[in-house]
C-alpha cells in the first residue's frame, strides 16, 4: 500500500499526550483521520444565540495498533449530548419500515411471545419496541434522552430513563428485567465506556439470550470516503475483526452477523454467551476473511484514509464553488448530525447554502452548529426553488429523491456528497 509519509506522523512524534485505548487499554499513537475543531453536530442553534460562542471540540479519530478499533477522545460527554437529544428516529420512513422488518424477522426466529422479554437500548421515541408492542411481546425501552423517551411513552413503550451499564443491567436483573433478546441500534458507537456497557449486556442476557447489534461498517466507512460519519456522539468505529475481540473479552461470541444497507451500509452482529447452544453461522468466518483481504487487519488500510478525505473534501468544495460561479442557487436537504461534520469540516456556509430544510419540527427556526445555515421547514423548497439540493442525509437519498422528485418540474437537481459528488436529474428518473 502506497502510504505517504505524513500520514504515519504518531502522537507522540506530535509531541501529543497518547491516550488508553478504550476497549483494550493500548496507547493511542496513530490518527485514523483529524477533521479538525467541530461544534457538537446536534447543538442546533436558535436565532436568539447566533452571536454567543459556541464550544468546538477536536474532531481527531485515531485507531488502536492492537485491536484496530477507531475511535474518538470524549471530548464531550454522554450526558451533555444526549440528555436532551434533537434525533427522532421515527421521522425518517424508511428507518421505521427497517425497524419493522427487522422486528418481524427476530421474533420468528427467536419464537418471541407473551412469556418473551424485550430490551431495547438507546431505544429513542419507540420507534422499533412499538412493533413488539403491536405483537403483544412485552418490551422495555433503555433511553437516557428525557425529550425523546416522553414521546416513546405517549407511544404505548414502557421506557426507562436512564444511561445503561453493568450497575443498571444488575438493578434491571434484580427486578426481574432479564432479557430473552437486547437491542442495540447505532447505540454501540454512542458509548465512552465500551467494556461497562457491553459487561451490562452481559449480565441481563439471559442464558440462551440473543444480543443484536447495528452499527455502520469500518470497511464501508473507508471503501466509500464516508469522513462525514465521524462525529462527536460517534465515539467508536467497528470491524466485525474488532466485534470478536470486544465479544471475547466478556464471555460472549458472535454466532451470526447480517450486512444491512442502513446507514450507508452496517452490520447487524448478533451475540450470545460464549457457553450457549447457538451455532455460529458460515456468514461470520466469511465476512472476517473478506475484512483481511481489505486489509482490516493492517493499521496502514486505516491511516491512509486521511489523504482519501482531504481529497473528497476539495472535490465537494470545487463542484460548489463552480455552482456559484454560474450564479446556481443551492439549498440543502436535512441537517442530519453527518451533515454537519461535512459542513464545518469543508467550511461550507451560507456562501453556498442559502438554507437547508429538515422534517423535525424541533430543528425548524434553528441553525446548523458552526456554519449557522438556517434550518426551514421542507415547503421552503417549493417556495424557493432552488436549482440544486445538497442532500446531506446521503445514507437516504433513495427515499428523498422520491419525495421531492417532483422538483424536477422547475428544473432543479440534487447533489449527491458521498462517496464523490454525484447530481441527479429527477427528470431523468424512471417512475
């Protein structure tokens, strides 16, 4: 591999202060990418604090020599970004419709019932234990957001309040809250303390109990440019190679695994206890034996995806920059936490987006941290007609596209960011 020299400088030839890793303990020496001083990607801003400073943190993700976890310093708390959370899952469609298949499928083969018990961790506004509700399975929502588990709750899904660890786990197994099945959607990745949450799922598993997690692949991540999904709230970066060794070091194994497109393409891992009756399946050797043959297992596959970054960053800016030079209006679609990563790492503000829009009412009259391009309700569109739409939440672009194709009747196009810069003509979409 044809890694250039740069791109090795360690922490400590930067005369930087080497970290634990925080799975296995390692020192951190190597950067995986630094895409600079950020603002936490969710700290919408109202109009009345436009001109208050806002606190930027490092956005610097390093991977760990021994067990190739990717991962960022916690340079801002848990607490300070989920306990009042501006993400609702169930406002995008095609993540409900996910939610439900996903629900469908594991309780027929689990054999979910009455008698069953559900845990969903970080389990949002309901949007997935409601289709165990429908099902009558009994369920129980794990969500330390209090705006986001009121609304689960409004539901019909009993949800508990809390962050989850070892210590809550034993409180929840103590009131008989063990689980035949945990869930962990994009919750992995969400968690400093990776050894007391994954301990935690131990202890309330239990003894022929399934843990399934969902989490965006390391190997897509570096195979598709996708820089933009590195940020603050997103303290870790998973291989199926660094799963097993996570797995191992608490008494659990992976018997299965599913390659989900979500996110711009996932995994979902399932676990069980290493002394379980569950056979693994033929799929986890053979994802690990595609993991090698991408170099996974190489700490040069990691540290040469800064130059890829760097390069699809000035790609996205020169596109933009021929825009406006042809006086082209652009918008943005959504003000995901991706996106805001993207926006503050390019430096890309209301020089080129007059405005983005989002389907959240919570973020309508607000302003993307950093960049302060105002968020509008989606008819803005309609109303502005802009002749390019960035659409930020790439990851849903299909179901975007679909919505909105009808923009195509004044001519306008949509801008594609990652993995390069691609433009779609609705007009020239087949129905």
């Amino acid at each position: 591999m044809n890694v250039q020299p740069d791109q090795l400088l360690t922490r400590a030839a930067l005369g930087e202060k080497a970290r634990p890793c925080r799975l296995c303990g390692s020192q951190l020496t190597h950067t995986f990418v630094d895409l600079g001083m950020s603002p936490p990607c969710e700290s919408f801003v109202p109009a009345s604090r436009l001109g208050d400073m806002e606190p930027y943190y490092p956005l610097h993700a390093f991977v760990c020599s021994e067990c190739l976890l990717v991962q960022l310093e916690e340079e801002v708390s848990p607490e300070a970004i989920f306990e009042e959370y501006a993400y609702f899952s169930s406002f995008s469609d095609s993540w409900v419709a996910h939610a439900k298949r996903y629900c469908d499928q594991i309780a027929e083969r689990l054999g979910l019932d009455g008698n069953s018990f559900v845990v969903e961790l970080a389990s949002n506004d309901g949007y997935l234990l409601q289709h165990f509700v429908a099902q009558k399975i009994p369920v129980l929502g794990v969500e330390p957001a209090i705006n986001v588990a009121k609304v689960a709750v409004e539901k019909g899904v009993p949800t508990k309040v809390t962050f989850f660890g070892k210590e809550v786990a034993q409180q929840m197994r103590d009131e008989g809250q063990d689980a035949d099945l945990i869930i962990g959607n994009n919750v992995l990745a969400q968690v400093p303390d990776l050894n007391d949450f994954v301990a935690g799922m131990k202890v309330l598993l239990k003894p022929e109990g399934v843990i399934t997690l969902e989490f965006p692949h390391i190997a897509t991540l570096i195979a598709q440019n996708q820089y933009d999904t590195i940020y603050h709230e997103h303290f870790s970066y998973f291989s199926m190679l660094t799963i097993e060794m996570m797995a191992q070091r608490h008494g659990l194994r992976v018997f299965d695994v599913d390659e989900v497109p979500t996110h711009g393409g996932s995994l979902r891992v399932y676990l069980t206890h290493d002394d379980s009756a569950w056979q693994r399946s033929t799929n986890v050797d053979e994802l690990v034996k595609r993991e090698r043959e991408a170099g996974l297992d190489v700490i040069d596959t990691y540290t040469s995806f800064a130059q890829a970054a760097r390069r699809a960053k000035r790609n996205l800016l020169s596109f933009l920059i021929e825009l406006k030079e042809q006086g082209k209006s652009v918008c943005g679609y959504g003000a995901p936490g991706k996106g805001n990563t993207l926006l503050n790492y390019c430096a890309i503000g209301t020089d080129f987006l007059d405005f983005t829009v989002d389907r959240n009412p919570y973020k309508h009259g607000r302003y993307t941290p950093g960049m302060h391009i105002p968020i509008e309700t989606v008819d803005a569109i309609d109303q502005r007609k802009p002749d390019y739409i960035l659409i930020l939440p790439w990851n849903l672009k299909d179901e975007i596209v679909a919505q909105m194709r009808h923009v195509g009747e004044w001519g306008a196009k949509f801008i594609i960011p990652i993995p390069e810069v691609q433009v779609i003509d609705p007009r020239e979409l087949k129905l």
